[in-house]
C-alpha cells in the first residue's frame, strides 16, 4: 500500500479515536441546567441568592472553598447590611441581635483626628431601651458561615470546594464547566452572576478589556484580646493617623472581649512613600501615645493578614451581555469607611431584582442588564459612593480635619448634625460641600 494511503489511514483513524475519547469525556461529565449561576457564596452572592430563592428562581452557586471559612475583613456591618437581612427574612435580623456571644451592636464611631482629639458620633440620637443598634460587629468567619447556612432553599443549589475550569458564552447562553471533588460538571444558564471577589473570575472573562480595577487600596488585619479603654456602646474606632493619610488605623469591637485592629490606605500612596504597612500599624500600637497604653497588656491572636480593597472611586460597568456583578467584584468598597460587606448584599439584591426582570422578558442583553440593574446600582448608592470618594480626598489634608473635629467637640448641635449625615446618605453629601465648612468656620 503507498505510504500516503497509510498516512491517511492513520489520520482517520487518529480522528476516530478523538471522537470516541470526547464522547466518553463528554458521557462522564455531569450536565446542568438552571436559570442563573453565581460564582462565590460570601455576601455578594448570599444577598443574590437570598432574594432569587423569595422569586423562587432556581440557581446553582459555586464556591471554591468550604464554609465555615475566615475571609479578611473589617469585620463592622452598617445599618445598609442589617437592612438587606431584615428584608430577607426578619427574623435573621432578630437572630442576630439576640446573639451577642457572635454579633455584637455597634452604636456609634469615633473619630479621632490627626493632633489625637477624638469626636464620639451616635448612629442613632434619640435612642430609647427600644432602640435596635443600627449596626453591629462579626469576625466574617462567623458572619459567612450565618449568611450562606440561611441560602439552603429548595430553589439554590450549592457546589462547595468546587473548581472551575473554563466559562463561555454559547448559544446565547453561559456555560461554566467545573469539578467538585472527582466530579466534572458542566452547567448552562441565560445569566451568571459573579459574586467572587476582587479578582473575579467572572470580571476577567467579560470584561476582558475594562480589568483596570486592580485593588486600589490595600489593608491589614489583626485579631487583638484585652485593649483597654473600648467605648462602652461599642463605638467603631478610625484614627486618622498624619502618616497613614488618606487612610486610617481602625479599631473595631468584637464580641468576647477580643477587637478587630487593621490599616488601610491607598495603593498608590504606599507605593509613593515606600511604607511598609506592617510596621507602620505596629510602630502605632507600640508607640502612638493615645493607642500604646490601651495594647499595653493586650495579646495578638493570629495572624496580621492583608487584602485588597477594589475601591469604588470611579463607575465601572456592573454588567454585560449574560452577566453581571456584585460586591467586590464589581468594585463597590466605600472610598471613606471601607465598608464591603453592606454594599455586597446591597448590590446582591439589587442585582436579584434585575434577574427577576430579565427572566420575566427573556431579555438578558447589555444594554437592558444596563437598565435594570447598573443603573439602579448607581442610582441608589452613587451619590454616597460620590461623597465618601470626596472626603477621602479631603483626608489628605490634616489640618482640615483637626479644624472640623476641634469645632465639633465644642458644639453639640455640630455633632448632632454630622451624627445625622451618617446615617442620612443625602445629608452625608453636605461635607463634601465647601459651604459646609464656612458654616463651621463662622458657627452656623
């Protein structure tokens, strides 16, 4: 036989067996259906989660690791968190309260200025024995684990420890193929949510030309026992530190006696200053003389772990053709406070509106996700997200900062008005007004 009949023999043969390998490859692979993916079981998908499963919405979520599991964080919740809970189901809210042992109420911060004079501001003015915190405290190891035990639903499916190994669009469709354990599966949805992260998977594949936000700020956690001189109403605590401007040290209480202690502070100002953080937020401790005598006789627990923080300080596009998303992974970190956690359930519910809509009119184009969820996003935390970018610019100057914390020491009807621009986001807008600070200057 001429060598160039064998040659085709064997390339026909070759491609047989290729086609046989990817049928049994194909045979093994367990196929999915259902109505939307969601990548990630932390907040952002819990709060997407929570409400599909009140539409009665069918989704599968996948989550690379397995719950309990710490996240760094924070750890403070604001009133924006505990309202998205409550409209989940009230009686979470009240679970939390109740459970001081895990979440404790926060009832106010403290500011403390650059020259160390600090300006205790209540979260709520007129409170009575009836009053129900507006916030509160939780290691998120805690908190995750509470949030993603409350998404088992007959309408939520959830693949843990699982890792995805490819995402597409096919047939006006998302398919994401992954394996759990020594299982492959490959899932199909008209929509997929990512709800992973400051560096979502999700974010890289659709938005392949709009990656810029790299974490444009970064921070540093630690777990503290035994501080002294903690508020007795369990105020938050930010210390806007000369050498940490525009960033701050931040003390939060915890439940048990223990405290949450990190820095935070722009990328770039790191990288300017050449700061190492970590020995900046020790040096403070050790050496700032209103922070040392409190960690005197204080023990570190753990770690000092640090993360990115994607910083909501220009509008990003939340969604696409098929997609859309959530919490970090579509850069929604207040500028200002720092605060993920609120904002995560926050757009997870927002986004599960927009899911509702777009199931309903089976239209899951850009241009109608636009619309419908990124639109609303902007709309209802824009303007906060807008104020909190402003004044942290506005922390870079010290003496500005000393100049409104000295006036409002002095003038209890000055506290009482910034007291109610944090926790009335129009009125928050005022500080980020020049108008705002003559009417400080001049006592009006």
């Amino acid at each position: 036989m001429p060598r160039g009949a064998i040659d085709s023999i064997d390339k026909i043969n070759a491609l047989k067996n290729i086609a046989v390998y990817s049928h049994l490859s194909s045979m093994s692979i367990q196929q999915l259906h259902t109505s939307v993916i969601i990548i990630g079981a932390g907040p952002a998908g819990a709060g997407v989660s929570f409400f599909l499963s009140k539409y009665q919405v069918p989704h599968i979520v996948i989550e690379k690791e397995t719950f309990p599991r710490d996240k760094v964080c924070g750890d403070a919740c604001s009133g924006k968190t505990a309202l998205v809970i409550k409209r989940a189901n009230p009686d979470w809210l009240t679970e939390i309260l109740d459970d001081e042992g895990r979440f404790l109420p926060s009832w106010g911060i403290t500011f403390v200025a650059p020259n160390g004079r600090p300006l205790d501001i209540p979260f709520t003015a007129n409170r009575d024995k009836d009053t129900i915190a507006p916030g509160f405290t939780v290691p998120r190891l805690a908190l995750d684990h509470f949030l993603f035990q409350k998404m088992a639903t007959p309408y939520c499916t959830i693949y843990q420890n699982a890792t995805v190994s490819n995402m597409e669009t096919r047939g006006g469709k998302v398919v994401v193929d992954f394996t759990q354990d020594e299982t492959a599966y490959s899932v199909t949805a008209p929509l997929i949510v990512g709800a992973d992260g400051d560096k979502s998977m999700v974010r890289k594949h659709f938005l392949s030309e709009n990656t810029d936000p790299k974490t444009n700020a970064v921070g540093l956690r630690a777990y503290y026992e035994g501080i002294t001189c903690l508020h007795k109403d369990n105020f938050i605590e930010l210390h806007f530190l000369p050498e940490l401007l525009p960033g701050y040290l931040w003390i939060f209480p915890l439940p048990n006696g223990m405290a949450n202690v990190g820095v935070g502070i722009l990328s770039e100002v790191v990288r300017k200053k050449k700061i190492n953080l970590r020995e900046q937020m020790l040096y403070a401790i050790e050496n700032n003389p209103q922070i040392a005598p409190r960690f005197a006789n204080a023990m570190l627990a753990g770690k000092i772990q640090g993360w990115g923080l994607p910083l909501a300080t220009q509008r990003q596009p939340l969604s696409g053709h098929n997609f859309l998303l959530t919490g970090d992974a579509a850069c929604l970190i207040d500028p200002f406070s720092g605060e993920g956690i609120g904002n995560a359930l926050y757009s997870g519910m927002l986004a599960a509106d927009a899911i509702k809509q777009a199931l309903e009119q089976n239209n899951f184009s850009a241009s109608f996700l636009k619309t419908a969820y990124d639109d609303v996003v902007h709309k209802r935390l824009g303007d906060e997200l807008k104020t909190s970018a402003t004044l942290q610019r506005l922390c870079k100057y010290p003496w500005l900062f000393n100049f409104v914390v000295n006036k409002a020491s002095k003038s209890v009807s000055l506290r009482n008005t910034i007291s109610c621009m944090f926790t009335d986001t129009d009125l928050r807008g005022q500080l980020s007004k020049p108008s705002f600070y003559l009417k400080v200057l001049f006592n009006r």
